[in-house]
C-alpha cells in the first residue's frame, strides 16, 4: 500500500510549524491528502483550492509518487494587504507506492479544488485459488491461497 512514514517530510513539517517558513523564506502549507483502499484500488485525495489544474504535474519514479502544484495571486499595483494567510507558491508531497500497487494505470481527475488519484491494486497481490491436485484416484481441490504481497499466509487445516 502507501508508506505513511517519511521521517524527512516530519522534519520538515516540524520546521515549518516552528519557524512558519519553507524554502526561500517563503510561507508554506502542507497539501492535505486522504487515503483509503476501495475495492481493488486505493484512492487519494489532494485538497488543491485555488490552483490552476494546468500548474498540477504528476510524475511517478521508482515506486514513488511526487505531486507539485502551485497556487499564484498577482497583485495589482496599489493593492494593500490587509491580511495575507492563503499559502501562495508552489506545493509539493510524494508517496511512496508499495510493490501491490499499479503506478502505470493511475488515474488522476481535479475537481472543485480536489486532485482525486485512483491507483490499481496490481493483478499478482490479489487474492487468487490455487488448485491442488492429488495422487491417481483422489479428487483434485481448490484451496484459497492468500497473496503474500497483502500480507497474508496460506495455511494449512
């Protein structure tokens, strides 16, 4: 599945919580994201609000999946600011995706300020029956194998 661990993105959440800065010197927000398995695939939400679908680029390299957007307000000349807390700049989070995922058959859809990705389980980590076939004069029998890329065991009764 998706590794929910990644102990340099924890660093650097911290630091920006306890300096309010990211690269640059620039304010910086985190890109909220949802994750759960549906059926035979997992999806993930992105809350995205306020960018332009054409800034949003999608790149998977080795099992990991880096999505960067950016969200940019140009202001006019004579504008002043009264209060400033949108995030503006460019935002970046990656996933790292489990060998049972399908990163070539992601699909991606931006709707109402959400990038919703729907990645495949991938064929070989779904659960399949294994047949078992006997001496002469016994019955062959199908015993479910469970895959071991969902962590599970095959057991014997």
């Amino acid at each position: 599945m998706l590794m929910r661990f990644d102990p340099f993105r924890d660093i650097d959440r911290l630091t920006q919580q306890l300096w309010g800065t990211g690269q640059n010197g620039a304010r910086t927000a985190g890109m909220p994201m949802d994750a759960y398995r549906q059926g035979d695939q997992v999806v993930v939400h992105f809350d995205l609000p306020g960018v332009d679908p054409a800034s949003i680029e999608l790149t998977v390299d080795r099992n990991v999946l880096t999505v960067k957007a950016e969200r940019r307000w140009e202001r006019s000349e004579g504008t002043e600011v009264v209060v400033s807390e949108r995030t503006q700049g460019t935002f970046t989070r990656q996933l790292f995706l489990g060998d049972t995922l399908d990163a070539d058959r992601i699909e991606a859809n931006y709707e109402q300020g959400v990038l919703t990705l729907r990645v495949p389980v991938a064929e070989q980590a779904k659960p399949r029956r294994i047949e078992i076939g006997g001496s002469q004069g016994t019955q062959s029998q199908a015993i479910p194998a469970n895959s071991t890329a969902q962590g599970g065991a095959a057991s014997a009764a």
